[in-house]
C-alpha cells in the first residue's frame, strides 16, 4: 500500500468505525485523559508493547471496545498498515486482537542475551579494543 492509500485509509477509516467511537468517547470514565501511546514500529516485544498499552488505557475501565478503538493510535509503519488491513468483524474482544498481532509480530522479538553469553563474548583479532567494547555495549543494551 502506498503511503498516501495509507494516509487516506487512516484519515477517513470506515463510517461505522467512526460512529463506534465517538459513542464509545461517550463511555470513558470520568477524568480519563487519552495518553501519549509510544508508538510500535516493529522493533521489541509485541507483548511488552501490549502490556503498556493496556497499561496507559487503564483509565477506560478495561472495556474491550475502547481498547480496540485506540490500539491503531500505539501503532505506525507497517504495523499501521497491518491494521488497517484487517477484518475488524473478525475481532470479538481485546483479547483476540492481542492475541492476533502478538502472533503476526512475534518474529520482532529479539532474544536478549544473558549474563553468561556477555561472559563468553571475545574480541576478535581483526578488531580494535574500541570497536569490541562498541560492539559489547550494544549487545548488552
């Protein structure tokens, strides 16, 4: 998809979507400021992100329609895309949608190296100690 096909698919989403959420801005709890969502764009844990967003969505009384509603503003890039790809129908609860993206991200999730497998990191000969010690802090980070 094109970035401007993305663009406009975002501007004007579906008709019944936009009628589903402002009823649904109707139902926040009283003194519910929408957050700042950090923004997925592919690079970390799918779950992790999940978690911060239910997190941040606290506020809305953890109904799943308000969490669908707003899950593609935590979104960008081809996440985004994604998105607005879908069969929003296909979606019953928060859960499914959760469940669904964590699946078809999951290959962004990077394995994090332990204490023991930083031990056992050695310079190579070709390297210099600085490049090394670059190299070690970026994959301890």
């Amino acid at each position: 998809m094109a970035s401007k096909e993305l663009d406009a698919s975002v501007a004007d989403p579906p008709r019944e979507m936009v009628e589903s959420e402002s009823g649904l801005k109707e139902e926040l709890l009283g003194g519910f400021k929408m957050s700042k969502f950090d923004l997925y764009d592919g690079h970390g844990d799918t779950v992790s992100h999940v978690r911060g967003f239910c997190s941040k969505m606290r506020g809305a009384g953890g109904k799943d329609e308000l969490l669908m509603a707003y899950c593609s503003q935590s979104l960008s890039g081809e996440e985004l895309e994604w998105y607005t790809r879908q069969d929003y129908n296909m979606w019953y609860t928060w859960d499914d949608l959760a469940q669904v993206f964590a699946r078809h991200f999951q290959y962004n999730i990077e394995i994090v190296p332990d204490r023991l497998s930083l031990t056992k990191i050695e310079k190579r000969p070709s390297e210099s100690f600085r490049e090394y010690g670059f190299w070690w802090i970026e994959q301890a980070a």
